[in-house]
C-alpha cells in the first residue's frame, strides 16, 4: 500500500498598507505565499503549484498576483512609495494617492 496526496503551506510574507480595489480603503493587506507540495507517506518531496495573494483585513476581499507584483510590493516595504502613495495590485502597481496624507 502507497500512502500519497498533496498538503498546502501557508507564508505570510507582509503585511502591507494598499489601498482596496473593492471597499477603497487604504488598509492593511495581508501577501500570503501558498505552496502545495506531493507527498509520499506523509513526507512532503516537491512542490506542485506556487500562488500568492492578498487578502484586505477592511472588507476580506482575497486577489491573486503573480510573482513579480509580489516581490515588487515586498521590496518596496509595505506598498508605499517614498512620496507616500500606497499601490493597489489588482491596478498593476498603478498609484493612488493616500487620503492620509496633507
């Protein structure tokens, strides 16, 4: 008998201040990195598929982006610029500006 299946692990990568594409609060979003592996009797061997997400903490709205929007938003240290704008990532780093700022 061979034991196999796939488990998926969740990775927090940041937490970031964007403004929402749905609720359009500039809030904290959550970059979550979820990479499902195969396993073999319980011992995770490869990985099968990468995805990395936001998730808004103001209304729940959950986007998926690709890869490079996500290190983009990592190293850019919380989405915002240095003139203080915040990014949305559903506009592909097109910038709002921040209602908080005068």
């Amino acid at each position: 008998m061979v034991l196999f299946g796939t488990k998926t692990y969740l990775h927090q990568l940041a937490m970031l201040t964007l403004v929402c594409g749905s609720c359009g609060n500039p809030a904290a979003h959550t970059l979550r990195k979820s990479v499902t592996k195969f396993t073999l009797f319980f011992v995770p061997l490869f990985p099968l598929s990468t995805k990395y997400r936001t998730q808004c903490t103001f209304c729940g709205l959950e986007q998926q982006v690709t890869q490079e929007q996500a290190g983009q938003l990592t190293a850019q240290g919380g989405g915002s610029g240095q003139d203080g704008r915040a990014q949305s990532p559903q506009q592909g780093g097109v910038q709002q500006q921040n209602p908080y700022q005068r």
